[in-house]
C-alpha cells in the first residue's frame, strides 16, 4: 500500500484487515505478513492522532457498544490449543481515557448506546499489529482505543456504528476494523491448500461491493451480500465479516479499494482502504 504524494487527506483512511491467527505473527515468509508490514507503514506514515479499532472477538450487550477506556490493559490469549509460547506473546500499546470519551460522545449524538469498559487488546487487533508495528522498525506511538461490535448480525446496526465514527476521521484518527474477509474454520480441516468453491465466489462479490460503489448504494450491495446462499459456507457466524460494515459506514462516501488478496483453503485474507484525497 502506498500514500498518495502531492494531496492532503482531508480524512483519514478506514481500513480492513483480515487478521488471521496467532502462527501468521512467526509465518514471515506467507504473503500476508508482508501485507500487515504494508499497512503498518502506511498508517504510521499518516501520523495519526490515533488508532480506532474494532475487532470480530470484541462484542458488546445487543444494543450496547463497549469503548475501552484504559490506558494500560495486558493482552487476551483468546485462542485455543496452539503452543504455550503463544501465550507470552506481547505488544506495547497505550489507550487514551480522553479519546474514548470523545468517542462516547460521537455514539450518543448519534443515538447509540455506549459505556466504557476495561479490556486488554485480543488476538484480532494485537496479531496483525505485532507485525504491523514492530518496535524496531514501525513503532506505533499513539494510543490505540477499541470499540467493540454488536453481539447481533443485524449489517444495518453496524453500519451506523461506522457512521457514528465516522467524524474521528477528520479529527486525525485513522479507523481499523479488524475480521476475515472469508472464515470457515469448520471446513479448514476437510481441504488442501487448494481453495473450496465458495471462498473465490463470496470474496469476489465482496470485492465488487466495496471497490465499486460508495454511499447507499454499497450499503444496499452489502446487505445482499449476506443473502447470498454462499454466505454462511463463507462465513457460518457473521462475526469476522461484521467489521467490514463498520468500516463501511466510517467510509460511507469514500472509494474502496483492495490493497491485498490471498486464498487458502476455506479463508480469504483480503484487506481493504476505503479512503478520500484532495489533491493539491
């Protein structure tokens, strides 16, 4: 991914990243690895006021959104049977009590209901991010405050969460929501490396709606998009594709585009920028 030269971003981008497990953190030879150095680079060469970010494993009451208010908080291990060093994997990062109330204040302008909450960073924000920002060569200097999603797969709800946010873009915060574009770990164990079907045919209606429409009308593709009836093969919980509507709604008018793409077996690593420029 590369910054625009000669333009000001008159919002910061919203991005979508599909986080993967804790292995990829030692995988440096898989592409994605790459991929999450990419992004780190980008982002901290916006310099940003800022992270806010959303993860799949981070969910709230149906009709309330939880935003982290602590400025120190350990890890969450929250992954199952991989080897104990896993486990004692660490990322330095700081939360912001100011920026977290701001963010409350955005929700409940927006009609929504929020409280704060007292909650380290889980695998789906600090994986990628060990990546991302290595301490020796990208080190992230800003807080980073997570706002978790809804416990319902109602799109629409999520949405408007995104549209809530969606002013922090202009106050200097750059936006990442965290899933998997395609996450079927069910089938991962009944397959080889090649592809299943419904991995290539979701992720590539899922490309479709986000790099080429904007506003209501990639609102309305996306709703579709769960209707599909390779839907819940792609995803049989909501929960890792949620945050991309999210992202949608931060974005609402802002062109997407796809910066990274990769298959394997029943899951799709595919990251996203949804961003506007103001060339100068």
């Amino acid at each position: 991914m590369a910054v625009a030269t000669n333009s000001i971003v008159s919002r910061l981008p919203v991005y979508f990243i599909s986080h993967g497990g804790p292995p990829i953190i030692e995988m440096t030879d898989h592409p994605a690895y790459e991929a999450f150095q990419s992004f780190g680079r980008e982002v901290t060469a916006l310099k940003p006021e800022g992270l806010v970010v959303l993860s799949s494993h981070f969910t709230s009451a149906k009709d309330e959104i939880y935003i982290n208010d602590a400025e120190f908080t350990d890890l969450i291990y929250d992954f199952y049977g991989f080897p104990k060093h896993y486990y004692q994997k660490q990322f330095v990062h700081k939360g912001c009590k100011d920026t977290a109330e701001e963010i409350s204040e955005l929700l409940t302008l927006a009609g929504l209901k929020s409280r704060p909450a007292n909650r380290g960073l889980d695998h789906g924000i600090w994986v990628p991010f060990s990546i991302a920002f290595d301490p020796e060569t990208n080190p992230l200097t800003v807080p980073i405050v997570q706002v978790s999603i809804y416990t319902d797969e109602d799109p629409k709800k999520h949405i408007a969460l995104g549209k809530a946010l969606g002013p922090l873009r202009e106050r200097g915060y750059v936006i990442v929501a965290s899933g998997q574009a395609v996450h079927n770990l069910r089938d991962m164990s009944f397959t080889d490396i090649k592809p299943l079907p419904y991995v290539e045919s979701f992720d590539k209606a899922l490309e479709d709606a986000i790099t080429l429409n904007t506003g209501e009308e990639r609102s309305l593709k996306l709703l579709e998009l769960l209707k599909r009836r390779d839907a819940r093969e792609a995803h049989p919980h909501f929960d890792h594709i949620l945050p991309i509507y999210v992202a949608v709604g931060a974005a609402f008018g802002a062109k997407g585009r796809l910066v990274f793409n990769r298959h394997e077996k029943s899951v799709s690593w595919a990251q996203y920028c949804l961003s506007d420029l103001v060339v100068s």
